[in-house]
C-alpha cells in the first residue's frame, strides 16, 4: 500500500501567505469564494470532535503555546505547513519558527492490516523540551517523516533524525538533553516478503481490501525499533525498557487509575481523577466521574451533570477542584463546563455553550481550547474558570471575519418516534422576509465550523451565498445507543434489523425539513440532499424511501448489496453479512431492497452527482450501473490517489465548485458561463432528455411542475 504524497517539494513553494493577515481591517468586505474554505490555515484533526487530544501543547513554564499550521494551496495543489509559537501575555505576536516541510498523511492499524488510512493529515503536536526553551516536532520532506528541533529566541529549526524510515512517535526523554523515539523496522522485512509473494501469486483472504489496492496489506503490527537519540542528532542507541515504557505507557498507568478508566489525570498533590463507565459490562455504558484522593479516599460524583457524556476533566490550578466538560442540552447540541469540589456538594456551572471545545488544557485559573463556532473556523482561546469568559489568545484566520456570511440558525426538534435532533439552518445574508429557498441538505455532523459538512465536501456558505437555504443536519444518535448490549454485534444488529436506525434518521431529516418548509423559508419542491460516508448511506436510504428529493450529490458509494459482500474485501464482507445483507447465495430480496439503489433504480427521480476516490469509486459502479441502465441522470467522477476523505487541494475546490453548478443546474436550470464546465453541462442536457418522464426545473423563472414515480 502507498502512503499519500505530492509531488511538490517544500523547497518550490513561497510559503510566505502561511503567516496571518497582518492587518484585516485594511480589508474590504467580500463574497465568499471557495478558496477562501479551502485554504483556510488549520491545526489539528479535521474532525469536529470534542475528545481529550489537543492539537496544541503550553510549555511547561506556561508562558508559550506551540501548534502547527497547514494551509492548503489550491492552484499548485500542495501544503504550506508552520511551527507556531504563541506568547500567551499576549506581549509579542506569534512566531513562525519554521515554514517548511510536507503533508503528513495518517496510517493507522486496521482490522489486523498495517498502513491503513482514510485520507487525513497525521496530527502534529509540538512537544517542548522540560526547560522551555526547544521545541521538537515532526516534519516530512521527500516522503519520510523525522524528528526536528527549533529554539525560542533565534535558534534556527533543524532536523534531528536522518532515517530512511517515518519516525511514528516520540518525546523527550526526562533529562532534556535526548529524544526517545520509535519507527517501523520490520516495514522492509515485510515489504520483502510480500514482494516474493507476488512472484507465486497472493492467496486471496482477510488481507484483501479490493477497494484500496490489489495487493494484499502487510499483516498488523508492524515490528518497531525503539532508540534514544541525542537533542543535537549526533548519538543513537537503541532504547532501554525503561525508554519503551515512557514512550508507550497509557495514560491510565501513569495517574494510577484504574484499567477501566477512560481518562484519567492526576494533581499536583497526587489527588487521581478519572471517567469510567457505570457499568463496564455494556459497551456504552455511561461514563461517570471518580476521585481518588491523596489521604485514600475514593469518591464518586453522583451528581446528575457527572454522568453520562462526559468528555474530559482537568484539575484547577490549587487542585482542590475537577474541571469537566461534558455534551448537554437538547439532542446534546451544547457543551457543558463544570466545576466539582469532591466530597464538597453539587458542581457549579461555568459555562454552556453551542459552540465546540477541542482539546482544553490547563493553563494558570483558565482552560486554553481550541474554539469553532459555527461562522468561526478553529482558533486558540481562554476560558476563565470564575467567570466562564472566553477569551480570544490566536486567531491563524483573522481575515475570514470580513467575509459576507450567511445567517445561521441552531434548530432542534424531534421526530416521529420522538427522537430529539438538531441541525443549523443558513439563510443566504440578503434574505428577506417571506423570502423562499431551494434547499440544501448537509450532512452529518453540524457541531463547530460549518465549513462543508462531514468530509468537508458541500460548502455550506457558498451556497447561501447562491440563494440557497442549507440546513446542516446532525444526524440523532444510533437507535442502539441508550440500549444495554454487552456486544458490538449486538449493537449493530439491533440499527440494521428492518434498517431501524436508518428509518429513524430518515424521520429525523423529513422532520426537520416540515420544521423550516412550516416557517415559509423554503421552496419544497427544490430540495437537494448531499452526504458523504454515513452520510451518503442516509442519502441513498432517503432517495429510496422517500420523494422529497429533486437533486443529490455523494462523496462516497459504498454498501449496494453486491459491493458490500464482496470489494470491501473478506473481512469486511463477514460484518456486512452478519449486520447487514444476508449471503449472496442465500439472498432475501425483501431484506435487501429498502437499502439497494440497484434493486430501487426505475423509482429514482433525483439526479445523481459521484466525485468518489480511487480508492473506493468500484464500489459504486454497481448501483451507478443500475441507474444508467434505467436512464436516471448519474454522473460519476474519480479523484486519483484519494482516499475516503480527499486530501489533496486541486479535488476539493473541483468538488466544491461541480457540486455547486449540479444543484443550480438540476434545482434551478442554470447554467454558469464558465468554459470548465461546457463539456459537463452537454453531459447534464443529455441525461436531462433522456431520463423517463420526470420533469424538473427547466429554465431559472419557469414554473416547471414536478412528478413523482
């Protein structure tokens, strides 16, 4: 298997934009363009989760905060990346200690399988040497990852290690003066041996996943080696036990908490606390909150703010009180910031919020966060523990706040079965009342920045900025969720029989869209839905069950009847079998159908838009087929070296720019005078008449009636 990079080296670029606009008051209000989404300065995981990694570190006098930038650059499709370094006084603007270097892509074990990944960028965060002073990090350049190392105060960055191998982990060791790290030395062992394989042919099994490559992956793990280098690089010796154990200890073994801790973290006077389920026999069990004290206490918060979906926890300053933050609220749409002394009463309340929280640390009487709101892409701020005051500390993207957004609305209702959910619903900025919209559905997620959902695909702002409504839909919890099961399989079981949780989606998003078509604000005959990975098998569900639906967009295509039993590979095969569709040589056509876009072809009216990666489009030329057998508009596209979710600049403006004209074009009969887009739009005409009768919009101003089959 290949790990992702471009071509590009980091030596060709002119970097030089990564750094802030200087002054954004100098700027003119503008229009949104999709450059200005794409190419947003970002640090940490894309993903849009409140969990306890931070993507930033405080050095440990508390005077600095280190983070890594990356801004994409859409015209040479590459990366800018940066070491940042925020004065948290606020006394001196951040430093950019180094500019350079590659992409990082992640690779993970999967199921047993080594080099695994999905498409995102390998988290990078800075780790500061005991004395505050040094900052060591990863950087790649020409493929390989190493260690590298710069000064605060003028000492240039350099590279450490010079490995032909990515180095996966590290950190300083105690004394400050060496670095313990560790890397794949059985990759080429194993590399080697796959290789003489290949010359006798690969016996197919569990090691296959069709979708991803031809070859079969390398067995998991991998064989590290562990070394302890020297800060200046010059000495490298393998690692002692005691170098491993610091290296990969969890955080459980080092606060003392017990195995069934979920998170744990100590004081500085050795007071322990942790979250750990209320009862670990069920998999999702709730978690709720513990104390272990100094004087051999064990304490439990019985509180109900101390249970349930808790988050994270922190110990203050005095360590006399725990910090947690937890999901709250209707359809937990809010965070929720707590203050407990144990043995001390019910905890206090700092702050409730819609907006996200990554990643908070302890910094002095505050918590330092990453921040997202939902017209705020991520920036670092302060929380006061007094006052439950934010306080803005680095903003990478202070020009974004100049840009004409549309107007968003946090929306929670409830569904047939009286689920709760909730979504945010975008109006374009120059909506009047009584004014109606097409719509939009965005999917799945819609917590934090709303940038282009899930998978970052359907630029939600850019198409209020077309006229568009959009309603960011967050799709309810698992059917199964707040049930008691002791087994995964179980869990799963209980969503897919009769495609419960997939029924319960779909009457969450048809709720949601009577909520905003009850308000007069949109046009229901003009409803296009988008979705990508979970969100794009709510998208099939939905255009199969229902017909509110005049246009569709997917970013992925994967779970057809088929395709599920047979390119996702052997393993993969063996769960979709056991959840999901019954055996290819025992097949239950009623089973299947509610779920098969090949089984449901001829009922299909919504046009159909496909920008998939090579890594995954085969598992949809099955129901791709379907559809163009029965003369339904289906368009397909494939994004070379991409991965679930598309990495590379170049296909994420492509995609953002082709699903925005397939709406126009199918919702509105506009047509945009870009010469791109002639090829395409013939394309489009000529599905257009030869699709069966089902009229849409022809003409922008036509009134054209639709039909449904």
């Amino acid at each position: 298997m290949t790990v992702a990079s471009l071509s590009i080296s980091a030596a060709a670029r002119d970097c030089s934009d990564i750094q802030s606009d200087k002054n954004p008051a100098a700027m003119l209000k503008k229009t949104i363009k999709a450059q200005d989404l794409i190419e947003l300065r970002d640090f940490g995981s894309p993903d849009n989760g409140s969990g306890t990694d931070s993507p930033f570190s405080v050095s440990p006098d508390g005077r600095f905060a280190a983070l890594q930038i990356r801004r994409a650059r859409t015209a040479s499709n590459d990366y800018c990346i940066a070491l940042v370094v925020i004065t948290l006084s606020g006394s001196r603007p951040a430093e950019y200690l180094d500019i350079g270097g590659d992409w990082i892509p992640e690779v993970y074990d999967y199921e047993g399988l080594a080099l695994a990944q999905v498409g995102l960028p390998q988290p990078v965060v800075p780790q500061w040497s005991p004395d505050s002073k040094s900052i060591a990090y990863l950087r790649r350049d020409h493929g390989v990852t190493q260690i590298w190392r710069a000064g605060i105060g003028g000492d240039r960055a350099h590279q450490i290690t010079f490995g032909k191998i990515d180095v996966l982990s590290f950190r300083w060791a105690a004394d400050g003066k060496s670095f313990i790290f560790s890397q794949n030395d059985g990759l080429a062992p194993a590399l080697s041996t796959r290789e003489d394989e290949g010359k006798r042919g690969y016996v197919y099994g569990d090691r296959f996943l069709p979708t991803d490559d031809s070859k079969p992956f390398i067995p998991a793990p991998i064989a590290r080696g562990y070394y302890r280098v020297s800060s200046d690089g010059m000495t490298i010796v393998d690692a002692t036990d005691g170098d491993r154990q610091l290296l990969s200890a969890s955080q459980a073994v080092k606060t003392g908490a017990p195995d069934t801790a979920y998170i744990s973290v100590a004081s500085q006077d050795h007071d322990v606390a942790w979250l750990a389920p209320v009862n670990s026999v069920f998999i999702l069990s709730p978690m709720v909150l513990h104390v272990k004290l100094k004087d051999g206490r064990e304490l439990a918060c019985d509180y109900p703010e101390c249970r349930s979906r808790l988050l994270n926890i922190w110990w203050t300053q005095d360590g006399k009180d725990v910090i947690f933050l937890r999901r709250e609220g209707p359809a937990e749409s809010r965070l929720g910031l707590y203050q407990w002394r144990p043995g001390g009463g019910a905890p206090k309340s700092i702050l409730h919020t819609d907006d996200l929280l990554i990643g908070c640390q302890n910094w002095h009487a505050a918590l330092l966060c990453a921040h997202e709101a939902s017209t705020q892409p991520r920036r670092l701020i302060s929380i006061e523990i007094n006052t439950g005051r934010m306080l803005p500390i680095f903003d990478p993207n202070p020009q974004f706040s100049l840009i004409q957004l549309g107007k968003v609305e946090r929306l929670v209702w409830k569904n047939a079965a009286g689920v709760e959910t909730f979504g945010d619903l975008v109006l374009p900025a120059n909506h009047k009342p009584g004014q109606q919209h097409p719509l939009i559905i965005v999917q799945y997620e819609s917590r934090g920045f709303l940038r282009g959902g899930t998978g970052d695909e359907f630029p939600i702002q850019m198409f209020a900025d077309r006229g568009y409504a959009v309603l960011s839909f967050n799709r309810p919890k698992e059917l199964a969720y707040d049930r008691s099961f002791t087994t995964y399989a179980d869990f799963e079981r209980y969503n897919v029989t009769n495609w419960a949780d997939k029924r319960n989606v779909l009457s969450s998003l048809l709720s949601g869209i009577d909520l905003v078509a009850r308000r007069n604000l949109v046009d229901a005959r003009h409803i296009g839905i988008t979705g990508f990975s979970d969100g794009s098998s709510g998208t099939r569900f939905a255009l199969i069950n229902s017909n509110r639906f005049s246009a569709a967009a997917l970013g992925t295509n994967c779970g057809d009847y088929v395709s599920a039993l047979t390119l996702v590979g052997p393993k993969s095969a063996n769960h979709s079998g056991r959840y999901q569709y019954p055996p290819l040589s025992e097949p239950d056509w009623d089973r299947t159908k509610p779920m098969s876009l090949i089984m449901n072809a001829k009922k299909i009216t919504a046009p159909i838009l496909m920008q998939l990666a090579d890594h995954e489009y085969i598992c949809a030329i099955e129901s791709y087929t379907a559809l163009r057998e029965q003369r339904r508009p289906t368009e397909m596209y494939v994004f070379p070296d991409e991965y679930h979710v598309k990495w590379q600049p170049a296909h994420r403006l492509a995609i953002y720019e082709r699903s925005l004209d397939w709406f126009d074009f199918w919702l509105l009969g506009k047509e945009h005078n870009n010469p791109i887009r002639a090829a395409e739009y013939a394309r489009w005409r000529d599905l257009r008449r030869q699709m069966p009768a089902a009229p849409l919009p022809a003409a922008e101003g036509e009134s054209v009636p639709r039909s449904d089959q």
